[in-house]
C-alpha cells in the first residue's frame, strides 16, 4: 500500500495575495499579455462555477498562439508544499468544464521555496502523469524594463523587482499621476498596492526603501484634496463637534478620527465592523487614526482593509 503523507501549507499574509488578485483583475487586458507573453485576453471567467476552493483565484478566457485557452493564475506569497497538487485539481477541473488546454501559472512576488514543474507521478518504474506548469517570480525581473517601455500596468509590481530604485520609482509614480490625474481613486489604489509590496519586499535596500516611502508620502494630497474623502471626513467630524468640546481639542480629534475610521470601515467593507471597532480602542494617535482613514477610504479590497487595520504581518 502507498502511503500518502499529508503536508503543511506554510502560514502566509493573504494580504498579498488577494491584492495582487485584484490588481491583475483591474487591467487584465493590459498585463496578462506582459504577465505571458503572447496571450490576449478575451474575458475573465467565474471561478465558483468550477469549485468554492478556488474562489479569488483568476481564471481567463484568452487566445495563444492562434489557439482557444483557459489561463489560471494562482499568486503565492508564501511557500506551499501542496502548490502542485492543487495546480493539477485545479487545472484538471477547469479542462472538464471547458475542454480548452489550461496553462496554469504560479507567480511569486517575494522570495521563497518555489514549486518546480512538472510534477511527476510515477508508479514504480512507470509514469502515470506528468503536468507541466509555469512558474513567474516577480523578484527576479528587471524593474527598469518595464519603465523603459512604459508598461504602466506594472507599475505596481515594480517594488518586487530588480534594479526598483527610488528614482526609478519617482518616474513611475509620476507616470502614474499623469496618466490617472483624472482618476484619483484609481491613482491611490496603484500607490497602495506599492506600499504593501514595499513593505515585503527584499529586493531594495532600507536606504532606497525609506526613500520610496518618502516619495509615495508626498502624493497625500490624493485623500487631502478628493471630495469623497472631504465629504466623509466633513460628515464624521460633525458627529464628533460635541465630543470634542468636553473633551478638549485633542481629544476631540482623535474621538472624531475614531468614528470616522469605524464610520468608513462598515460602510466599505461591514464583514469587518466588529474589527475596527475593537481596533480603534487601540488607536490614540491622530497621525496613526488620520493615515488610516486615508488608506480605508481607497483600500481596493476587503483583505487589504484587513490586512491595514491589523498591520504588516510580522517575521
């Protein structure tokens, strides 16, 4: 009898993951032919049709090489001992439900213990099945490429890379700001995406890294100067007037900066009510309560307004 020994997926930040999903399901027509060179995109396919267990992936319908094909992306930012066989149930599904060939791709955006292709099983001396994947780690790209050629809809991703330097980083921000000078809340969500993947990554310095992050700082007038963010803050600190003269001036603001951080939270994402409103009794710092309501207005996705409220996951 074969014995089958069950493995460990390794704890990873699904922040990550789930951002990195989004950001791809933002412009995919744009960067899934950078992502695989070849492909065009022809339309994003419902995962929970195939099975709940791959529900946030992304699956798509495109063209390669003259030929029908379903792509699946699959984003790790941790390792995963079980990657591989999930590919192949994954990939294996989605060929019964469509009949098309299924390219199935792993893209890494940090360091770690990658899944190798193709994975074998083998009994005895025979081989039963052999599935062929593609892996894309993201950290070992050259950063300055993809500005050379103004492929905007990476701009993002460039944190994960080589040769991502500050000035580098400056061109593609303000890049960034042209090209979105009329879409404030699509700007801010690509310097999200920047800043979570900065935060990760080990492929720039602290040096460059604080430089970075000074330079993504001096785009707050994105929340300082957008009329939904004034709207929010101008209904929040009229609910805290009161408060705020019996309890003084500072504390004050920080009761209104609480209720507006609780008050934007439910709004945006309500699964998470219960969580800002324990996290804000944590909170007493209006620069901290102030960041916080900036990044809750824009934050793309649920994970990432989660993944903000409880911070950076540590080593």
């Amino acid at each position: 009898m074969v014995k089958i020994r069950r493995t460990q997926r390794t704890k990873q930040p699904q922040g990550y993951d789930s951002s990195l999903k989004d950001l791809v399901e933002q412009q995919a027509p744009a960067i899934l032919p950078v992502l695989l060179p070849g492909v065009i995109y022809e339309r994003t396919l419902s995962v929970d049709l195939v099975r709940s267990a791959m529900r946030g992936d992304k699956v798509y319908r495109v063209k390669y090489e003259a030929e029908e094909h379903i792509l699946h992306l699959e984003f790790e930012s941790g390792a995963d001992s079980e990657m591989t066989s999930r590919l192949l149930a994954y990939n294996s599904m989605l060929y019964r439900d469509h009949q098309l060939p299924v390219i199935s791709m792993i893209i890494y955006p940090f360091r770690v213990k990658m899944a190798e292709s193709p994975l074998r099983i083998i009994s005895k001396l025979r081989e039963l099945l052999t599935f062929h994947f593609l892996t894309l780690p993201l950290f070992n790209l050259d950063a300055e490429r993809y500005v050379h050629e103004h492929c905007v809809s990476m701009y993002p991703l460039l944190p994960t890379m080589r040769g991502a330097s500050a000035a580098l980083m400056k061109q593609a921000m303000d890049e960034l700001a042209m090209l979105y000078r009329e879409d404030e809340i699509t700007l801010a969500q690509q310097f999200i995406w920047m800043q979570l993947l900065l935060a990760r990554t080990d492929t720039i310095s602290a040096e460059e890294k604080s430089k970075i992050q000074e330079q993504l700082s001096m785009y707050d007038r994105l929340w300082e100067d957008n009329p939904k963010v004034k709207q929010i803050r101008a209904d929040s600190k009229a609910e805290g007037i009161a408060e705020g003269m019996v309890k003084g001036k500072a504390e004050g603001e920080i009761a209104t900066l609480q209720k507006m951080l609780v008050h934007i939270v439910s709004l945006r994402f309500p699964v998470l009510t219960e969580l800002v409103q324990q996290r804000v009794k944590q909170l007493n710092n209006p620069e901290e309560l102030d960041r916080l309501v900036e990044q809750a207005v824009t934050a793309p996705d649920e994970t990432t307004a989660r993944w903000l409220l409880l911070g950076p996951p540590t080593a």
